[in-house]
C-alpha cells in the first residue's frame, strides 16, 4: 500500500513537472512568435525606396512608387521607377507563375531604371495583385495576354508614349511573348530572358543534365530522388518531381541564378527582408504563387509548344540567356530565336549566368540594351 502511494505520488509530481516544463515551452514558442512578428513588421514598412544621387539626394525628375491599378476588373499592383520619368518605359513581365520578381533587385541591383522607366508589374492573383476574390477561372494564358495589353495600354497612356519595350523573364516570357505577337504596334521591341519556347522538353533536357551531375557527384541520395520521379514520358510534371524540383535545381547551379544553391536564402529569406512591401503583401507574395500553382495555367503552359504557334513577330527581338541556364533551356531557346521570322533578331549568352541574366550580369544586360535594343 506504502509503496502505491510512493509510485502514484512520484506519477503525480511528474506530471506536474512535465506540465511545467510544456507550459514554459509553449510560452517561449509563443515569445519567439511574437518576436519574429514584431521583427517582420518592423522590417516592413512598405515605402518604396526613392533613387537617390551621389550626396544622398532624391533625384529631382525621378520616380519610384507602389502604385494600383484596376486592369481588366482586377486591381493590379506595380511598383515603378525611373532616374528620369520621361525614359522609355520597360514592362517587365515576371515569372512563375505567381512570383514576382521585384525584391530580386534590393540583393541585384539591374540598373534598368538608369535608362527606362522600369514597370514591375505584379500579375494577376500574384503579389501585389493576389486577391482572394479572383476567381480561377480568369487564370487562363488568354486572360494573361489580354493583361498584358491592356497594362500597356495604360502606361502608354501614363507616360504618353506610343510604345514601349517588353521583357518577359521564364513563364513571363511566355506571356509577352504572345502579347507582342498580337499587338506588335505597341512594342518598340521585344526581350525575351530565359525565353520558353517548348517547356515540357526543357524539363526533360533539366532532368538529365541532373541525373548525370549528381552521379558525377557521387551524390546517391539525389540520384535515387531523382528516379523515383521520372519524367521522361511525361506530359507534365508530377506532384513529386514538383516538390524535389527547385531544390536539386539550384543545388546543381541551373536555377534562379549560377549561384543561388536554395531557395529559402536565395528567394523566401530576400522577400520576407524587403523593406518595400508591407506585411500583408509579402504573405500574399506566397498566397498569389500557391493560388497561380492551383490554377490550370501550368497545365497550358507544359502542352503548349510556342516554337509551333508563334512562329512570326513584326518587332526587333532579342533573347537573353544564361549558359547554365536548365530551367529554361538556353539552346532551346536560341534554336527558337533561329526558326522565328522577325525583322531584327539578336541572342545573347551570358557566361556567368543560370536562368537570370538580368539580376547576374546586369552590367552586360544594360550595355545591351542600349546599344543594341534602344534605336
């Protein structure tokens, strides 16, 4: 009898410290929660940074704002600037689909706005313009070009210019590429970074580079993975190659950019830090990508083979791409530049760049752009 009290005693006074200890964890989880939340909004301001001359001066004819839209019945959100407002203005078409590409530039400064009025247009149920209201049904590849068109429309208007120049970056590439075929009287020229021509067979070219790289590695663990999901019959990508995709990308040097080896410091970490937006819309940063992904669009964009379907632009155009580009295939897309009919055509290969010239060798990109794009 002595003994079960002593036992039931000894269960009671551990429980008890067990509790202790529970309560204590969850209060300092709950501190550490709190703190992060405060550390987030303080870093989080959501004021665009105005450009500024040498002496720490705001530069007197320039413009840098966080400005929205409606466009085609959805309030669209773009963030503008320029050195000089009366620059020719470049709509920059991100990609994805749903990841803007604006915070790139705190970490890799382009210095496009030197020269243009630089437009970095937030699509349809992303970013700055995610809205729970959207309905999926609007998220088509048809929809897209029409917003394209009809944000340039705008901007024409804004700035009172006839044309302007239009960049399409990855999945962006696939939209303005299109835009400027139906509309090439509102372009000056067209830019393709990371041009998509057929991107189903570009994944699969991705995936045995992969195979072959992590073999030559001697990386097992990655190789097993990477079997596990073939892709090689594939119409499109499964669920599972999705979740490995990005991270033995940019592991293996071929993603965002030559040296981004993961995608929580390179992407998640750059976003969550920028000072220019505000809470609510980096939280919608992710938000808008999650709804894009649930959408249809992907399954148009991996059965559509542009290098088929948009075979003519009556505008200059120029390809940029990076030599360890894989996420979109640079040989690919010079072999597309190749077959397309366009009055001027001009590829460039970067050397030390992946799948964003633009934020790699930003240098070489404006040099180009001004001796070769502007006329």
């Amino acid at each position: 009898m002595e003994k079960h009290k002593i036992i039931t005693s000894f269960k009671r006074d551990l429980a008890g410290k067990v509790g202790k200890i529970m309560l204590i964890s969850f209060s300092l989880i709950t501190l550490c929660i709190i703190a992060l939340a405060i550390i987030l909004l303080v870093q989080s301001p959501g004021k665009v940074n105005p450009l500024r001359d040498k002496n720490g001066n705001v530069m007197k004819g320039s413009i840098s704002e966080k400005i929205n839209v409606k466009i085609n019945g959805v309030n669209m959100g773009m963030i503008i600037k320029s050195e000089n407002i009366s620059n020719p203005v470049l709509l920059f078409v991100h990609g994805g689909p749903g990841m803007p590409e604006y915070f790139l530039t705190e970490i890799y400064p382009t210095g496009l706005e030197k020269y243009f009025t630089v437009v970095w247009w937030d699509q349809r149920g992303a970013g700055l313009s995610y809205s729970s209201d959207i309905s999926a049904k609007t998220m088509t590849t048809k929809q897209f070009v029409s917003d394209t068109i009809s944000v340039t429309n705008y901007l024409r208007e804004r700035f009172g210019q006839d044309k302007l120049y239009l960049m399409g970056h990855s999945w962006g590439s696939y939209i303005a590429l299109q835009a400027a075929a139906k509309s090439p009287e509102l372009y000056h020229a067209y830019i393709g970074v990371g041009q998509i021509s057929n991107q189903m067979e570009s994944e699969k070219i991705a995936y045995e580079y992969m195979i072959k790289y992590y073999n030559a590695k001697g990386d097992k663990k990655t190789v097993k993975k990477l079997e596990a999901t073939p892709i090689e019959t594939m119409d499109g990508l499964s669920d599972a190659y999705e979740k490995i995709r990005d991270d033995v990308m940019h592991r293996a040097g071929i993603g965002t950019t030559h040296k981004m080896e993961s995608v929580v410091s390179g992407i998640f970490l750059p976003v969550m830090q920028n000072s220019e937006y505000i809470l609510k819309e980096k939280i919608n940063i992710w938000r808008g990508k999650a709804f894009s992904n649930s959408t249809g669009l992907k399954n148009e964009f991996y059965s559509t083979d542009l290098s088929k379907t948009i075979t003519k632009l009556d505008i200059p155009v120029y390809f940029f791409s990076g030599i360890y580009d894989y996420t979109v295939n640079y040989s690919m897309s010079e072999a597309y530049l190749k077959k397309l009919s366009a009055p001027v055509k001009g590829f460039y290969l970067f050397k030390e760049s992946a799948h964003s010239p633009i934020f790699e060798e930003p240098k070489k990109v404006v040099h180009i752009m001004r001796e070769d794009v502007i006329k």
